[in-house]
C-alpha cells in the first residue's frame, strides 16, 4: 500500500522538514500552504527532484470548505491519506491577556484548534475501517506553550494548544478501534520564522539558556520524531504526547 501524508503548513519551518523527511522515506507528500506558494513549491520540487512524488496544495485549514477540497485534491492526485500532520499554527504578536481582542484569539484558535479538528476530521472519514478505510496514523503539532502557559507573550497560543493536546488524547481513544493512531508532538524553542511573528525574531536567542541542553531546536529534530510517530515503530503507541524540547 503506497503511503500517503499530508503535511498542513508543509512549506516552512518544522512542516517543511517533515514534508522532506516524509519524501525521503518514500511518502507520497502533499505540501499543504496558506500564503506562500513559492516556499511549499521549492519542498515539493526537491522532493520530486529525489525522485519521490509530491504535490503543493493551497488551502487555508481554518476554512471548512479549503480543507474538504485540499482532501479531495490529494484522493485524485495522490491516492488516499495514509498520514495526516496537523502542523499549520500561529501566533500573534506578543501582549498580556488584558490586551487581547476577540478576533485575534479567535483567528489564533481557527487556525490551531478548528483547523486540526477539520483536517483529523477528513483524514478519520478516510483512514477508518468502519467506513472501509485501511487505516493511517495522524500527529498534532502542539507546543511546549501548553505546559508552561505562555505569559506575557500568548496566552491564547497556549491555550489553544492545552486543546491540541485533549483532542490528541480524546480522538486516539475514538479511533483506536478503526485503525488509526493519534499522537502529538510538543515541540520547545525551535527555530523557524514563527517567533517573528510574535515581534521577537531572536527568541530562541534570549532564551536557549533556560533549556536544560542549551540550545534552541532544529526543525530536522522534531520532524524525526513525527516520522517515527507516523511509522510502524510507533504500532503501540497512541495518545501519547512527546515533548521535543530540549529537556524544557
Ligand atoms: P512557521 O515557520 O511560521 O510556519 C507555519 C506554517 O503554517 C507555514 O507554512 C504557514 O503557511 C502555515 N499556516 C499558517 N496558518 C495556516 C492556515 N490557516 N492554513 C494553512 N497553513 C497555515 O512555524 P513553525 O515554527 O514551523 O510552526 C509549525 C508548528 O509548530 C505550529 O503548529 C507551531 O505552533 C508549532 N510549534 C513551533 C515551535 C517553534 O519554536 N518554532 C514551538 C512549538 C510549537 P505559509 O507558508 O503559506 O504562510
């Protein structure tokens, strides 16, 4: 059986090194994008130009209608989802609670929370053998944010993330029984272009000495523990949630 992984956010940062590694390992990948087409084109490329299969795919994963046809795109395109990683999340600029606006967190928990709750959705209708799937495996990118809380910066990102781990737990024990695994990932500081985002390009600078091995991650690191996450090595492993931290 051909695997098949959709990668949401797959053209920078942890996503692309997932998309890649996943390419490597001889997945079918489809890079999924919001905004930057030019970034998810180069990954798909460099995965076909290894010889491997990959498509790039616009959807914005907070809009129902995006995510059932970025599914359909990879059924015609691909074959059916074998792998799903809800990766795709942002944050905003950082402020206290008592700054925050009603649209912001709700774009923060569009994006995170609705949007990992509609990909799960449309990879369960595919992978579940009660409704004659095959199976599949799914991880959720959640963040370190939802153990410390994240003050001063994003409390709304945290929280949103507290809710990628519940789902976690919650749909592995759904799906369990149909053949499908789910787990997350937690990653700690790592770097990529979110903490610009947040207005602290140098994040991981300031604060790397606060991680027990010193240093801030690479995308490549926490990608390897997805691909094992996604893998037949991980055959007894669901609901579980690994921090990728650094010891933080
Ligand atoms: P990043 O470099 O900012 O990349 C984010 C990716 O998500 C981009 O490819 C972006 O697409 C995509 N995206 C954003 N909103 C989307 C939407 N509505 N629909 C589809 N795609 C969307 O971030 P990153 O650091 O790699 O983060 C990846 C995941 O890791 C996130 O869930 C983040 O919360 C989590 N995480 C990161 C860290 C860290 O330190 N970096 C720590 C813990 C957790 P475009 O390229 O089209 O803009």
């Amino acid at each position: 059986m051909e695997r098949v992984a959709i990668i949401t956010g797959g053209g920078r940062g942890i996503g692309a090194a997932t998309a890649r590694l996943a390419g490597a390992r001889g997945y079918a990948v489809c890079v999924n994008y919001q905004r930057n087409e030019a970034a998810a084109r180069e990954v798909a490329k460099a995965i076909t130009d290894a010889g491997g299969r990959a498509i790039a795919v616009a959807a914005d994963v907070s809009n129902e209608g995006d995510v059932v046809r970025l599914f359909e795109t990879v059924d015609w395109e691909l074959g059916t989802v074998t792998a799903l990683v809800n990766n795709a999340g942002i944050l905003e600029r950082q402020m206290r609670v008592d700054e925050m606006d009603a649209g912001r967190i709700r774009r923060v928990f569009d994006t995170n929370v609705v949007g990992a709750f509609l990909c799960a959705r449309e990879a369960v209708r595919r992978m579940s053998t009660n409704r004659g799937g095959r199976g599949g495996a799914i991880v959720n990118v959640s963040s370190g944010a939802a153990r410390w809380g994240s003050p001063d910066e994003y409390v709304d990102y945290a929280a949103s993330k507290g809710a990628v781990d519940t789902m976690t737990v919650g749909l592995a024990k759904e799906v369990a029984g149909e053949g499908i695994r789910v787990n997350a990932v937690r990653p700690g500081l790592v770097a990529t272009d979110i903490h610009a985002a947040g207005g602290e390009p140098g994040r991981v600078e300031r604060l790397k000495a606060t991680v027990p091995l010193g240093r801030g991650g690479q995308p490549e690191e926490v990608a390897a523990a997805i691909l094992w996450l996604l893998s037949d090595e991980a055959s007894f492993t669901t609901g579980a949630i690994i921090d990728v931290s650094g010891g933080r």
